[in-house]
C-alpha cells in the first residue's frame, strides 16, 4: 500500500515538476514573440492554435480513450497492435476533418485567411500532434513519467528555438510560430516512428477490423469533443469577431497565466489515471483518499499563485496587456472545476458509463456558447472568461449529481444482497 501511494506521489511529483518547467519556457519565451509578432499577428496565431486544437481532438475520435480503456486488458503485443491502428486511423480521420473544415471556413468565414499552404500546414500539424499525443499516453501508461517528462520539455524547447531563428534569419509573421510547432512535431514523429519501429509493426498488425472497431467506439466521442473544444477554445472565436484580434491576444494572454492550473490538473491526471484503474476496484478508500489530499494542496496552490500572476503578467507583457489580469483568477478557478469534473468523469468511464460523459460535456458547452454570445458583447473578454468558469462548474454539479445517484444505487444493490 505505502509503495503504490508512494509512487503515485513520485510520479505526480515529476508531472508537476516538469509541467512547470513547461510553463516558465512558455513564459519567458511568450512575452518575447509578442514583442516581435505584435497584437494582431499574435491574435492571429491564437486563433489558428484555437482551429488546430479542435481539428485534432475530433481527429483523435476516442482513439486515446479506447487505448486507455484496453490497455491493462491487453499483453504488451496487443498493445502494439492497437498503437500501430490507432496511428492509420488518426491519419484518415486527420485527413477526413481537415477537408471537412476547410470547407466550413470556405462557407463561414473568420479573420484568418485559409489558403491551400495554411490548410497542408493544419493537417500536417493535427496527425504530428496526435503521434506525439499517443507516444506520451503510452509512456504515462506505462508509468514512464522521467521520459514522459523530458521528451514533452525538450520538444517545447525545440519549437521555442526554431521559431527564434526564423524570426531572426527568415521573416516576422503568425506563421513563425506555426512552423516552429510543426517543425518540432515533425521532428519528434519521426524519432517516435522509427523508434517504435512503426512500418514493421503495422505490416504485422494493420487490420482493417480494428479500424472498423475504432471508428464505431469514436463516433460518440465526437460530440464531446466538440463540446469541449466549445468550452476551452470557442471564446477565441467569439472575441476575434466580435471585438478584434488585439483584444484575443490580450484574452489569450490572460488565459495563458490561467492554464498553469490545468498544467498542474493535467500533472495530476496523468499519475492518477494509472493508479486508479488499477487500484480502484480493491483499494477504493484510500484511491479517494489521496483524491482529497491532493486535491486540497491543489485548492490552496491556486490562491497562493493568483497575485503572484497578476504581478508577474504587468512585468513581462507591460502595459497593453494589463485587463488580462482580471481574467486570471476566473480561469484558474474554471480549470479547478474541470479538476474536480474531470475525477468524476474517469469514475463514470471506469463504470463504462462514457454516455454521461459525452452528455455532460454536450449540455456544459452549448451552455458555455450561449452565455458567450451574450457576456462577450457586454463585458468583452471578462464575460468570455465568466463564461468558462460558469461552464465547467456547470458540468462538475451535473456529474456530481449522477455520482450521487450511482454511489446510492450501488449502496442499496449491496444492502439488498
């Protein structure tokens, strides 16, 4: 028991540390490509990471949850054969929902200009992203939490460092930034296809079937994954139409500052998935246990470094980008909710209950649409911030409730027995 608990605490110990480090490149790097990109080539640039974030969740189409589903199920060989399927499906559906948006922009215009060179560019950066996505879920998995570390810092630098020298040898412009990420993703998936020795296995594994299976068990995860994009992403929309690409830098800025919560979320998630698949079952009081622990020293953490961004956000981006500190503290609150919401969901998906998932997600993102329509245009990028925190608190009382209702059923199933 000591052990396990010790090394959840190890591996949530290196997520955190090397999500931090994470954050202070972004930092020190942030402020200095806003200074050569300026607001609107900037908001250019958020808006752009904002399409690509969706294009790729919705590529994903469930396939890292059908891993995690299946993984302490399978051998080690059956693992290798869903990976290198998981790889082919990504690309047909990265190429499937890239076309797909490409279209939506040709009928639905927005304030970045998709030529044929910026969608190539999209889908190259949506299935390199998903390779990487899939290696360091299986590294997560497998408990790898100092190489899973160490490869998501050293790409971070490497894109911070090829951006830098096109800036200063090439040209200045939002497409700086997006080839340095693509670069950077490029590089990191051929070191990861090679390694993991790609080509052989899918000759060996490729399956047709499997592809089949994969497409059945996303097709409900598209919905949620709209919804949630709609909840963390949508915003960007909003505010680029509706009060310009300068007050989307400015919000996005802000955002930046209130994400640091989810890098310490994501820290926690990633050393907690393992331990309570496997522990769940046979250790459920100490799994939550250390739920609550954790969970208030995370609580705590937030209100300690809410002023201390604040501060810090005057002193690296000046004076233009200082409303953006009225929007910290409401996003850090937001992702504490998806904290909590986020422990309740992978409850509901290890009863196999991913309906509610999906439904929660669906209900708190139209919600989170709804309210930006309206507090965008009165209180501008605030009201897209209040937005957020309205939306995921929403969805954590909406998965609170039905835990409730599962925890008493179980209860009485017991009882009665």
């Amino acid at each position: 028991m000591t052990k396990k608990k010790s090394n959840l605490l190890s591996n949530f110990s290196i997520y955190f540390i090397a999500s931090i480090v994470e954050a202070i490149i972004s930092f020190f790097f942030t402020p200095l490509l806003t200074k050569y990109l300026g607001l609107d080539e900037y908001g250019k640039y958020e808006l752009f990471n904002s399409i690509t974030n969706i294009v790729l969740n919705i590529s994903i189409f469930g396939s890292t949850t059908y891993y995690v589903k299946n993984y302490y199920k399978k051998n080690e060989n059956d693992n290798l054969y869903i990976k290198a399927n998981i790889i082919v499906f990504n690309f047909l559906s990265s190429l499937v929902f890239v076309a797909l948006y490409s279209i939506i922009n040709s009928i639905f215009k927005n304030n970045l200009h998709f030529d044929f060179s910026l969608i190539v560019i999209l889908f190259l950066t949506v299935f390199l992203g998903i390779v990487k996505t899939v290696y360091l879920l299986d590294l997560q998995l497998r408990n790898k939490s100092i190489t899973y570390s160490l490869v998501a810092i050293l790409e971070v630098i490497i894109e911070c460092l090829i951006t830098l020298i096109i800036i200063k040898c090439f040209f200045i412009s939002f497409y700086v930034r997006i080839l340095g990420v693509l670069i950077s993703l490029g590089l990191l998936a051929l070191i990861v296809l090679f390694r993991e020795h790609f080509i052989k296995n899918l000759r060996e594994y490729f399956s047709w079937n499997t592809i089949k299976e994969l497409f059945i068990f996303g097709i409900p995860f598209v919905f949620s994954t709209v919804s949630s994009w709609a909840m963390e992403m949508i915003d960007k929309f909003f505010i680029s139409g509706m009060i310009g690409l300068g007050q989307n830098a400015i919000y996005s800025i802000g955002y930046k500052f209130g994400m640091v919560i989810m890098m310490i979320e994501v820290a926690f998630s990633k050393a907690w998935a393992p331990y309570f698949y496997k522990n769940l079952g046979s250790d459920s009081k100490n799994v939550i246990r250390n739920i609550v622990v954790l969970t208030s020293f995370f609580l705590l953490g937030i209100c300690i470094y809410i002023p201390i961004a604040k501060y810090f956000l005057v002193i690296m981006f000046g004076e233009r980008y200082l409303y953006a500190r009225e929007i910290i503290p409401i996003i850090c609150f937001a992702y504490f909710f998806d904290h909590l919401w986020k422990i309740l969901n992978n409850y509901f998906i290890y009863l196999n209950k991913t309906w509610f998932y999906n439904i929660s997600l669906i209900i708190s993102g139209v919600l989170n649409v709804i309210m930006d329509c309206f507090l965008i245009k009165d209180f501008g990028i605030k009201g897209a911030a209040v937005a957020t925190l309205i939306s995921f608190a929403f969805g954590f009382c909406l998965s609170l409730l039905y835990f409730i209702i599962c925890i008493r059923k179980r209860n009485c199933y017991e009882t009665s027995k």
